[in-house]
C-alpha cells in the first residue's frame, strides 16, 4: 500500500451532509489520525517516526497463529510445536521489517520531491506513509509508487539469497522455513501492490500515467479508483466463492481486503476532489462576507436566546467597532450561573482569541480545512488587520464541496454517481 493517506470507509463511499454541525463524512475523510487514532511510537528512522496501529497488533496475532498452526507445519514438517511458534513469531517481526522497508522506500522518494511527511503507520492490511499532500507531477507519482514493490522485490531477493546460504551452511530448518516465508511474502507483498487498482501502488502507477496522458489529475484518480472498486469487489466475490467452498479463514481475508480496497478507492477518490475543488481557492471566495458577530455588552441571556437558537451556531465572534475581541458560546454560557445571565455582559465570559480560531482572507482554503482539522474547530474568524472581514464554516465548504463533486459526477464515473445528493 502507498502514498498519500487514504481513509478507511468510514462514510461507504457517500455524501451525506448530517445536521448535527454540518460536520460529515467529508470532514472525517480530512481527518486522516482518526484511522490512527489506537497508535503508538515505534522508532525513528531516518527521520520519519514509525507509529503501529493496535489493530495490527491482532493482526500480528492472527498472523503469528495462522504460520505456527498451519503454515509452517506443512512448509517444514516434523518438528516442535513450540518451534513453530519461535518460527512464526520471527516470521511475523520479519513481516512488520518488510512493511517498513516498503513504506520507507515510497518516503524516501516522497521527501526527494519536497513532499512533507508526516510519518509511517503501520495498521490491519499494511503500511502507510502519511503524505500531507498529492504528488507534484505524474513523474513523482510514479517514482513513488514503483519504489514501493520495488524495495519489496529486493527484499525478496535478499531472503532467497539468505536461504540459499542457509542451505549451504545446513542451518536447521527452522531457519530456513522462517527465511523462505520472509522471501515469499515480500514477493506477495511486490505483487500485490502491483495490480492497477488505486489505491495499490500499481494503481497509483496506473494513475500517473493516466495524468501525464490528459493532464487531469481528477479524471485519472476516477479511473483508477474505479478500477480499485472493481478489483475490491472482485476479491469480495472471490472471498464468498472460497467461504462457501469450505475455506472459511482464507474466503474471509480476501472479503475483508476486497472491502477495504473497495472503501479506500472511494474515500482516497473524494480526497483529490477535495483538495483539487479547495486547493488555491482562498478562503474569500468561500466566506460569509456577512458574518453575525455580537456586540461586548451583549447580556449572556440575549447571547442564547438571540443568537445561540436563532442562528445555531455554539460560538459567535465578539467584536468591538469592528474589531475582533474574543470568541463566546455555549460553552462560556454554561459555566456561569443561570440566573447571572440577564445582568452578565458577554465580554465577561468571552474566550479569548487563539491562532487556531482564525484564518486571513487570502489563505488558502485547503490550509483553512487542515486549520479546523487540526484543532477540531467548524468555523474560523477571518480577520484583516484584526477587523472581522468574514467567517468561514465547514458548511460552507462542504456545500462547495458538494457543488464539485455534482459537476464531477455529470462526467459519470462510478464515485460521482456513488456519491448520491448532499442532502441534509
Ligand atoms: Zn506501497
């Protein structure tokens, strides 16, 4: 697996734009740590810090019990149980190497073209290096993905050669059995992440010279993410077909891996129409120019009852002639008494303004969708000079968001017409 961070299916590939806050499915697709929300700090590597995912933790698991029960018994018959499971549990620390290996090669190329890094998780089904954007040109795409199976396929190498001088040397077949499974799976590994289904890195090479061919980053990540629908739904298929054959264990790994393909394509799909439909947008174009912001000697009683219920929003900017002063809401509200509200002013309560709750009006509107990200905030206070020009919400945002993705889904493709109406 590869490149830039994909979600996992968390929205089943649809926009829904839900009531509470406006906050959607295209905002958790921003939200890339929420798939990583179980991590922890393994090491460092050159520079990059390497996080596992608790999910792979049951999959290191499941894993180590699969190659002591069933594998290694009949790859390398006739010796100790308890053997088995030294073999697999060096098999599976020799799997988890491999899949950094991979994920290392695609960062190391990512940083040769200045893309930043933010690190490399390691969750159920592999590895991913979190990219923070999309690859600069189809050349660099295409580098970056290659590196991937290509550092696998060497390490594929690597094993056999080792076993070769394994055998040489007689060393038990221990050894041996655990090197050959190293050399067999990096190999799986290279192929697997070959096939041209986006997200794969054989998709991402697909993509990349579907990109140089037209030039249109948009349509050639609908091809190939289209083609990593059809593939995940091909293993899905192949998965029933194997469950209903009697092989429980194996039909279920390539259901779940087609499902998860068939999510990834989606989500990594809306992704690049995210950032190409908000990517050099500034937040200007996406604002309300018309912002409700409320005077400092506003009573807190009027601050709910006109405002807070009127316009539902939790937060309201307090501004003094113009002037940003502080942010208030609800949550200042509640930690006052009821009966204070009628004689409290609101600049009492008032928070006061920190970076994170405002954005500049030529920012760009990609880098103000990070901002609320980052710091879980719906709505940013766009301030010039520290006048109150605007305010910019993840509705809005979300609407043109929405308005994008209608024009893309006219050009047909799977996702567009997947992605049904942004109804309320
Ligand atoms: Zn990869």
């Amino acid at each position: 697996m590869s490149g830039s961070t994909w979600s996992c299916d968390r929205c089943g590939g649809r926009v829904r734009l839900s009531a509470r806050n406006g906050i959607s499915p295209w905002f958790s697709l921003f939200r890339e740590a929420r798939i990583f929300s179980h991590r922890v700090r393994l090491f460092s590597l050159f520079g990059f810090d390497v996080w596992i995912d608790a999910s792979w933790l049951l999959l290191a698991a499941l894993i180590s019990w699969t190659l002591a029960e069933a594998v290694f018994p009949e790859t390398t018959p006739n010796l100790a149980r308890a053997t088995y499971w030294w073999m697999a549990g060096a098999a599976t620390i020799g799997l988890l190497f491999s899949i950094v290996f991979h994920e290392t090669a695609h960062s190391l190329v990512a940083r040769r073209y200045g893309l930043p890094i933010r690190g490399i998780t390691l969750f159920i089904f592999g590895g991913v290096a979190d990219l923070e954007r999309e690859p600069p040109s189809p050349k660099s795409e295409l580098l970056m993905a290659a590196a991937g199976p290509l550092a696998s396929l060497l390490l594929s190498a690597a094993f056999f050669i080792l076993l070769a001088l394994a055998g040489a040397w007689n060393a038990p077949d221990a050894i041996r059995g655990t090197l050959w499974y190293l050399g067999y799976i990096n190999f799986m590994l290279a192929l697997f992440n070959l096939v041209p289904a986006f997200p794969l890195d054989g998709g991402r090479v697909l993509r990349a010279a579907l990109w140089f061919w037209r030039g249109d980053l948009a349509w050639a990540t609908r091809i190939a993410a289209n083609a990593g629908n059809l593939f995940g739904i091909g293993l899905i298929v192949y998965g029933v077909v194997n469950v209903m054959m009697g092989n429980f264990i194996g039909g279920m790994w390539f259901f779940l891996i087609g499902m998860f393909l068939r999510g990834a394509a989606a989500a990594s799909y809306q992704e690049v129409i995210a950032r190409t439909a908000l990517e050099g947008v500034p937040v200007l174009q996406v604002m309300n120019r018309e912002p409700i912001a409320v005077a400092p000697d506003l009573p807190v009683a009027a601050l709910i009852e006109d405002f807070v219920y009127r316009f539902h929003h939790r937060t309201f900017p307090v501004t003094r002639r113009g002037v940003l002063a502080g942010s208030v809401g609800t949550e200042q509200a509640a930690k006052i008494d009821r009966s204070a509200w009628p004689t409290t002013p609101v600049e009492r309560i008032m928070a006061p303004c920190e970076a994170d709750d405002v954005v500049g009006p030529e920012a760009d509107a990609l880098a103000a969708l990070a901002q609320m990200r980052r710091s879980g905030r719906s709505r940013l206070w766009v301030v010039r000079e520290g006048r109150l020009v605007g305010v910019l919400s993840l509705r809005d945002m979300l609407e043109l968001l929405a308005a994008k993705l209608e024009l893309e889904r006219d050009r047909g493709g799977e996702f567009g017409r997947q992605s049904g109406r942004p109804g309320r």
